[in-house]
C-alpha cells in the first residue's frame, strides 16, 4: 500500500471495538449500522472466504459462526494478537490486500469491511485483478467501505466534518484513498466483474462483485 497505516492500526487495536460501537462521537455516523452491515457481508459470502483487514475479528466472528471456512489477512501484529485470542481455530495470516497467503484450494469469496480505502485507486484495480485470477466461477468480492457518490460529495463531507469540529474524521477523509462509486464501478467492470453499490449509512456502501466468465471460458 502506498502508505503504511500498520503503525496507526497497531496503537488503535486496543480501542478499536469501543469506536465501532459508538464510544467515539467523530465516527457515530461512519459505524453506524456496524453489526448490521457484517451481517449483510456474511449473509452474502459463500463456500471459502478469504477476509482482508481482520482488525479484532468481528466479522471473522460473524463468518465462523455462520458456517464459512475463513482465512483472515491482517497486517497489524496488534490487530492479528487480538484476533487470535478471539478466534484461536481461525488461521488469521500476515498480509494485505495485495499480498497474501491462503491454505484453500479453490476461493470462492473475497470480503473486506472499512478497509479498501487504504488502496490508491491505481492499487486497487491491481488487487481487483489479482482476486479475478483466484475466484472461482461466480465467485464474489463482498466489500463495505466508505465511498462516494461523486467528488463534490466528498467535499461536502469532508466540509460538515469540520463545521461539526470532526478534525480527526476531515482529516481521515482528506488523507486516505476513499474513492467514488463511478471510478470503483470502472476498476470492477473493466477486470471481469459485475458490480452493486447499496448504502448503508452516510459514509459506507455495500459493493458486491461477482466474477463474470469471460467469452472465450
């Protein structure tokens, strides 16, 4: 990735649960709706998952529970520690989105929650890539992250963050590489993929891809 937020995620493991649950007021509205959206993510993954960003297994949870067989990718030692303890049957591996190892033979979902964004948008057509060439036929990309309708709605936000006194937040939309729903829909459908968006709050949307066979298959 082209910056390194494993630091950041290694300080915020310790607290992590408390802001997804609502304890932080500059983040309510982006986790809004937390458990519901896992859920939704669940609901829709099927046979072998591989998720990226683990963070403290919430969601593994959530997939282990419900039947999947789950690989979690975590570049955070932080994060992986806590997972472990969480989840001690799961293999949860070092790595990243564009970098990782899994033990299945055949993949058939890839899911991620608040996470993508650390990806520039040239990262994650190659990530996008690279998980067509693993899929198998029809498999799925199940992601939830912020992302916008359009550029002018990423000012916006960012504009009511500051108005609200949400520096922390203005600033976290400013620096990372949360992108728009046209571009994203571009980096699915020109490596092989079908793609919809349904929001979820203000700031995170649903994106479910599935893995189209090519002509010549």
């Amino acid at each position: 990735m082209s910056t390194d937020f494993t630091a950041l995620f290694d300080e915020w493991s310790d607290s992590y649960d408390e802001t997804v649950t609502g304890h932080d007021p500059e983040y309510n509205e982006v986790f809004r709706n937390y458990f519901h959206i896992l859920e939704e993510v669940v609901d829709k993954a099927t046979g072998n998952v591989i998720e990226f960003g683990v963070g403290t297994g919430n969601l593994t949870e959530l997939l282990v529970k419900s039947g999947k067989k789950v690989c979690g990718i975590e570049p955070s030692s932080g994060m992986r520690k806590i997972a472990k303890q969480k989840l001690p049957e799961v293999k949860i591996l070092h790595g990243d989105f564009l970098t990782f190892t899994h033990p299945f033979q055949s993949v058939d979902t890839f899911v991620s929650t608040y996470a993508f964004h650390h990806l520039t948008d040239e990262e994650k057509e190659i990530a996008i890539r690279k998980y067509h060439s693993i899929l198998n036929d029809d498999g799925k990309v199940v992601f939830a992250d912020t992302v916008f309708e359009d550029e002018d709605a990423k000012s916006n936000m960012i504009q009511k963050a500051e108005t609200s006194g949400f520096n922390r937040l203005a600033n976290d939309l400013r620096t990372e590489y949360y992108t728009t729903i046209p571009i994203m829909k571009g980096l699915f459908e020109r490596n092989g993929f079908t793609v919809t968006f349904t929001p979820k709050n203000a700031f995170v949307w649903l994106i479910e891809a599935t893995k189209q066979r090519r002509e010549s298959e």
